[in-house]
C-alpha cells in the first residue's frame, strides 16, 4: 500500500506525480533524438532534469509558505513540504526503468523510449482517474479529467515525433 500511494500519488500527491511525469515526459522527448544510442546517458539527463525541479520546486514552495506564514519553517513542516512532493522524483521510476532495461539490452533502445513514453501517459490517464475518484466526480467529469491529463502527455509524444523526423 506505501508504495502504490508513493508512486500513484494520493490525495496530497497526486499533483506531484502529474508534473514529474509531465517533466520525465518533456525531457525524454527532448533527449530521445539525440540520446537513444547512449540510453544510460539519456536516463542521467532524465534522472537530473527531475531531481533538479524537485529541489527548485519543494524550495519555492518552502518560500512561498514562509512568507505566507510570515516566519521562517519549521524542520518539521520543510519535511512536510519536502515528502509531499516527492511525488515528482518518483514518477520518474516507471520510465526510467523502462529506459534501462534497454540501456542493459533487455529491450531495444527505440523500444525502451517508446516504452517509457508509454508509462507517463498511461501514469498521467491513471492520474486522472485517482483524481476524478476522490473528487467523486461525474462519468464525465472522469473523462474530461482524464482526457485533460492524456492531452498533456499525448502533446509531450507527438513533440517527441516531430522532433525525431
């Protein structure tokens, strides 16, 4: 259960895994072209892009809060701030691991890109499901939901398409 709700997101999280898959998304269709015969080396761009908006994001808005509350955080509270949103990191794993297993061959590179691409949308499309789900929102509100998440990552794929032609 720790770990579906890590990776899933819950009600606190699940912004957090939207926008780290969303950055994974943007940075393997911005590297694919040029990185998909050094997969490791594309994984490491990857790995870095996300880990680096982490910190500038749990950072800002560790100062958006201090300022908010007009005083410096408490340990405790960066904490709060700082486990909310490793949500980001973590939507980073399905796709990463999908690019390793081609970086060790298991897959073909362009398969272990496609397939990586394949997880953040499917992650974005459960995304808004979870979200639509503890809303309790309508059928339809689901698929608008849903269909606002896949929109995001669909544009995220097809830029990697037009890139990589």
């Amino acid at each position: 259960m720790v770990v579906k709700t890590l990776v899933l997101g819950d009600r606190e999280r699940i912004a957090g895994a939207v926008y780290g898959t969303i950055v994974v998304l943007a940075t393997l269709a911005a590297g694919a072209t040029a990185y998909q015969s050094d997969l490791w080396r594309l994984g490491a761009i990857v790995s870095a892009s996300v880990l680096i908006l982490w910190i500038a994001h749990a950072y800002a808005h560790a100062l958006g809060e201090s300022l908010s509350l007009g005083r410096r955080l408490t340990r405790a509270e960066l904490m709060t701030i700082t486990s909310r949103e490793v949500a980001i990191p973590l939507a980073s794993i399905p796709p990463l691991t999908a690019i390793a297993l081609g970086a060790l061959g298991v897959v073909r590179n362009s398969t272990a890109v496609w397939l990586a691409l394949a997880f953040g949308v499917a992650t974005l499309a459960i995304q808004g499901v979870r979200y639509a789900r503890l809303e309790r929102l309508s059928r339809l509100g689901t698929l608008v939901a849903v269909a606002l998440n896949l929109s995001l990552g669909l544009v995220i794929v097809a830029l990697k398409v037009l890139l990589s032609h």
